[in-house]
C-alpha cells in the first residue's frame, strides 16, 4: 500500500501562547472574592448552551520562567465535596513511556481559568487521571477548589448518532470561549490513525470548527443535553473534526477511580522515578515543537481501509 500523507493537526499542544509575563505568579483566589462578572445570556443560546459556557475553562501549564502559556480547552463535568473535576485531553499534559506501560505526566505547575469579564483569576488544577495514549484513552481529569459556582455539565447516556446536533465551547488560539455548532457525520472510523504517541481507535468525526486550543474541548447533544465526546484534532484537506465517544472515557474514569487503570498510578503520576527523566513544562514544549516542528501539522500515513482495529 503506497503511503500518502495525511496532514492532522493536534489542536492544543502547539499554541504555547504566553499571556503572563515572565517570572509573574499567578494570582492566588482570595477569600469572600465577589461572583465573576458574566456575559448576558443570548437569545441565541439555549439553556443547555449557557451553562456550558459557564463550565468551560482554559487550561494554561507554568514554564520554568514562571510565565504561563494556554495549552488546551477543559470543562466541569463533576463536583465531589469541595472539588470540582475538570476533563481534558492526555496529549496536552502527558506523553507515554512505553518502555514501562505506563504515562508520564508533565512535573508542572497547572492552573485554569473561566475567562471571565473583569476577573481573569487563575485557579490552581490538579492532574489526577490520565489515559494512556497508545490505547486510545486521550483523556486527563484535573482536580480544582473553585472559588465560584459553575454547572455540572453531565455525561450523555450514549454516544452520539450520526446527524446527531452538537454544540461545543472552546478557546483556538486563546481568544477566550467561543462557541461552534455542528453535528455528527460519523458515528466510528473503522480506520487508526496512528503517529507516535497518538493512536485514537473508533473515533467520531464532527462537523464543526476547531483550531489550536481546541483539544479536550467537550462535544455536547443538543438532544441528550450531555457530553457525547471530546475534541481531540483535526484533518487538513478534510472538514471533519476528530473526537473520542463519550463510553471510552466513562470506562478509562470508572478504572482510574478504581485504581484500577494500570497505565497511570496516581502515586507515582510522573516518570522519573522510573528512568531518572522529568517532563518539565519546557521539556514538553520543547518535545512537541521537536516531533512537529514549523507547519505544527502532523504527519499520518493513510489509515489502513483493511484494518480497522
């Protein structure tokens, strides 16, 4: 089979916009802070779409220089006591280390923000599950004491049909949350696609805009009024939008929770234990720019049409 090149881009990790300046920490929320201020609802958004907005953040990772830079799009998706899970891509704070079959999370500090009007406060996140990209699981759930109320924005029973009406709220190219529209053009790609790390089986194809900072970015049903998937890149030379169905993510949540997921243990979140390296915030900058330098495209061979594991 000849190898053509299919250009996909990642739609996150390449941003490495810096909206801080160097050395400047990020402020810390303070006690009895009043409510952000919110943009007045639209006539044009229905009540579901509303409350996404409220429960999208951006997610930024701390450089060495103590500046920050916007990596990828997040959104709240359970509350447990004073925590508030977050929900995200893998590909924007991991990589695999294959050697040992296991993730290694980036050593870095990670924070979020709601974007708001008049309050650009950053709230610090914890990393504590991330799935195994080999196997599909691009997925990362943070931890956050948020110093407001957001809504919950539930999973969907099921996953998404074809036609199926969608709505999502993301931040390409850190111009803050906008929303796009869409539906779904196909229910599973019976084709890999494979580069490195990557390997996102059985995915979803959407019609809809997206662009860096996108990924981990929530899909939801106007119909099921839930997250059917997550955003995870894109295909130049083709319209359509790469996402994973929301059933792998509730069994890669349902075993980490369980500490039952083997590729991650959340008491040794990072690497270095295992072979004395340490993905530090520019070192996973730096080894992304180094895998997919200039274009920030990455390169796929064809899928395989005669296999479709």
């Amino acid at each position: 089979m000849s190898k053509i090149g299919i250009l996909v881009s990642l739609a996150m990790m390449y941003l490495a916009l810096a909206t801080e300046p160097a050395n400047a920490a990020p402020p810390a929320p303070k006690p009895g802070a009043p409510k952000a201020q919110t943009t007045p609802p639209s006539p044009y958004m229905n009540n579901m779409e509303m409350k996404f907005r409220q429960a999208t953040a951006l997610l930024f990772i701390q450089t060495e220089n103590g500046g920050l830079k916007m990596m990828c799009t997040a959104t709240a998706f359970e509350k447990k006591g004073k925590m508030t899970h977050f929900v995200s891509a893998a590909h924007c704070v991991a990589e695999d280390n294959t050697a040992h079959g296991r993730v290694n999370v980036s050593k870095a500090n990670w924070y979020i923000t709601f974007d708001d009007p008049g309050k650009k406060s950053f709230l610090e996140a914890k990393i504590i599950g991330v799935g195994y990209q080999h196997r599909g699981d691009d997925f990362a759930v943070l931890e956050v004491e948020l110093d407001q109320d957001v809504p919950m924005i539930p999973l969907a029973d099921r996953d998404p049909s074809l036609g199926e009406e969608i709505s999502n709220f993301a931040s390409p190219g850190g111009l803050g949350k906008q929303l796009f529209r869409g539906h779904i053009s196909m229910e599973k790609l019976q084709r890999p696609l494979i580069s490195g790390d990557i390997n996102w089986k059985n995915t979803t194809l959407i019609q809809t805009m997206v662009g860096p900072g996108s990924s981990g970015s929530s899909v939801i049903s106007i119909k099921q009024e839930g997250i059917v998937a997550f955003i995870v890149g894109m295909m130049r030379g083709s319209p359509s939008v790469i996402s994973i169905p929301v059933s792998k993510f509730k069994a890669f949540w349902t075993d980490v929770q369980a500490n039952k997921y083997k590729w991650y243990d959340p008491k040794k979140p990072d690497g270095d234990e295992m072979d004395g390296s340490e993905l530090s915030a520019d070192k996973l900058i730096k080894q992304i720019n180094r895998h997919y330098p200039g274009s920030n495209e990455l390169h796929l061979p064809l899928p395989n049409h005669n296999n479709g594991k």
